[in-house]
C-alpha cells in the first residue's frame, strides 16, 4: 500500500506542475497578445474618460465621436476580460480594476508626451510648470508664503495653482491632472494609489473685526450673543462646515437662517472686516489679519474637530526636482507657523 502511494505521488505532482506550466503559459500568450493589440491611441483614450468623467467630454476633448470613443474603450476591456469603466446616468466612473490600470496608463502616456516635448522643444533648458492643486482655506494660508520661497530658488519653474473641493483636488491627483494637492485624507477607497504626508491640524476660531461690539465687552459673550450677529460660515459638503454643525447641535442650536456660505477667504475677510458679521474660520486663514490686528478672536466655544491637513500625490510617480522642492517648501511652512 505504502509503496503503491508513494509510487503515485510523483505522477500527481507531475500532472499538477504540467497544469501550472500550462496555465502560466496560457496567461503568457494572452499577455503577449494584449500587448501586441494595445495602441497608445487605447491609453489616450482611457486616460480622457479617467479625467473628464464622461464619454462626451473625453470625445470632445480628443477631436472624436462619442461612438468611436465608446468602440476604443469596450476593445481594451474586451482584451483585458475585464470592466475598467461603469457608464451611467451621472456619466463615468471607474472600477477599482480602472483605477489601478489607471496609474499605468498614466505613466505611459506622460512618457510618450515628454519624449514628445524633448525632441520639439527648442530650449533644452526649459522646465515644465508644477501644476498645484489646494482647499481654498489653505490656498490663503500655506502658499503664499511657500511660493514666495519656491520662487527665489527656482525662478525659471512656473506654477499653476488650482483650488476646489477636496473630493474634486484628489480626483484630478490620481487623474494625472494636478502633481501635488494640499488638502485632507479621504476615505480609504478614495486614497487608493495616492499617498498622503502629514503637514499641520486646522482648527477653527471666532472672529470679528477690530470694535465688534462683541470685542469690546469685557465678559465673554454667550453662543446665543454671537448667533445674534450675521454668520459667515463655509460652504456645505465641506470639514469646516460639518464640524460648524455639529458644534451648533452640541450646544442645542442650529445654522441660522440667513448664514453667509462661501468658501472664498477673500470674501470672507471683507465681509467681516466691513460690517459686524462673525465668521467661524480655520486659525491660519485669520491668524495674519489677528496679527495686524485687523480680526479679533472672539473668547467663545469654538468647534473642534481639528482636521489633519497633509500633501497628496500619485504613490507610483518619483517626484521630480522642481516639484519635490515646491514640496519641502511647503513642509518648512507649514512648520513656521
């Protein structure tokens, strides 16, 4: 019995590592013929509908019609057998299969348009604009100072700054659209193939301007003293404006009516600064115009929920020289203040 085991044992292994030879082989082959048929004009095409997040603007944006941008996209699922797009009513999204070949089609496509961009450009010199994307609490706040800094060490290297929500600054980063975001952590699947490294904690104050009625008393006032004055407060959908509510709730009130809801510092600060409007507002945003005594910090509960605030980028891309020094100006700024 013994012997006739182990007699047979090295005839099944046999056959096991023969199926495992063939599958690998198999998986080869399809590989090898995925790649043959893959065309740069697939990976355009993907990355197009990745960013604009619908058919229509990734056919207007590449000079082609809807159908032959739709025909592009079902031949490179077809040949990877498997979905990378969900098409709806609300346009485009991608599935996790999408998002990680993304990262690929990405760095293919940066490659061939630098190699592009080497051969025509006349200035061997010359250096690409670092494109930037920040929350606008944070836009007034952080980069004025750090690109102040980045400027006098490299003042041949452009910027371009873009501010938006943080859900629509983290969609342009892993898009390939932006190089770095300044902003917050998002939930776990959102933050797939994107790294984030801590830079402060935004907290939240009160303030007036200079002879508010509110600073001039000598007591500190009441929540309900304050709700008395016009609030301007961030817009919905946004940190600041949820943990705004929550702290209201906490103390038995509600957003008033009548709220000002911006997400425009610069707004904000004109507002209060020219009227008796009391605005809840992250600390660096005000910290400056507190200093210069223009804003006076109102001794009232303030909401908490401090948020992490860091810089976000593609985990797969190696920062390059200009981009990684606009970076370490934002960490030493961030550390000043």
């Amino acid at each position: 019995m013994e012997n006739k085991t182990s007699r047979r044992r090295p005839e099944s292994a046999s056959k096991a590592d023969i199926n495992a030879d063939a599958a690998r082989a198999a998986a080869d082959e399809a590989q090898r013929q995925l790649a043959s048929r893959l065309r740069l004009r697939h990976l355009n095409c993907f990355v197009a509908i990745a960013q604009e997040r619908t058919l229509a603007r990734a056919a207007a944006r590449l000079h082609l019609s809807q159908p032959a941008v739709s025909k592009t996209l079902v031949e490179l699922e077809q040949w990877a057998s498997v979905r990378l797009v969900e098409r709806g009513r609300n346009g485009a999204a991608l599935t996790p299969q999408g998002e990680r070949f993304l990262r690929y089609a990405l760095d293919a496509t940066r490659a061939v348009e630098a190699s592009a961009l080497a051969l025509a450009r006349q200035d061997a010199h010359a250096v690409p604009a670092v494109r930037l994307g920040a929350l606008p609490t944070v836009a007034t706040a952080l980069l004025p100072e750090a690109l102040l800094r980045f400027k006098a060490l490299r003042p041949q290297v452009g910027v371009k700054i873009h501010t938006d929500s943080n859900a629509d600054l983290l969609r342009a980063v892993k898009a390939g659209d932006l190089d770095l975001m300044v902003g917050r952590m998002a939930e776990p699947a959102m933050m797939q193939g994107v790294s984030f490294e801590y830079l402060y904690t935004e907290s939240l104050l009160v303030v007036v301007r200079a002879g508010h009625p509110l600073a001039s008393d000598s007591v500190a006032p009441a929540l309900g003293d304050v709700l008395g004055f016009p609030l301007v407060i961030a817009g919905e959908r946004t940190a600041p404006r949820h943990h705004t509510e929550a702290f209201f709730e906490t103390h038995g009130f509600a957003v008033p009516e009548g709220a000002i809801e911006t997400q425009s510092a610069s707004v904000a600060r004109l507002l209060v600064s020219g009227s008796d409007a009391v605005w809840v507002v992250p600390q660096r945003v005000a910290q400056s115009d507190i200093d210069a005594g223009l804003l006076v910090r109102i001794d009232v509960p303030a909401p908490q929920g401090a948020e992490p605030i860091g810089i976000l980028r593609r985990s797969t891309v190696t920062l390059d020289e200009a981009i990684g020094a606009l970076a370490q100006q934002l960490r030493e700024c961030a550390q000043l203040a």
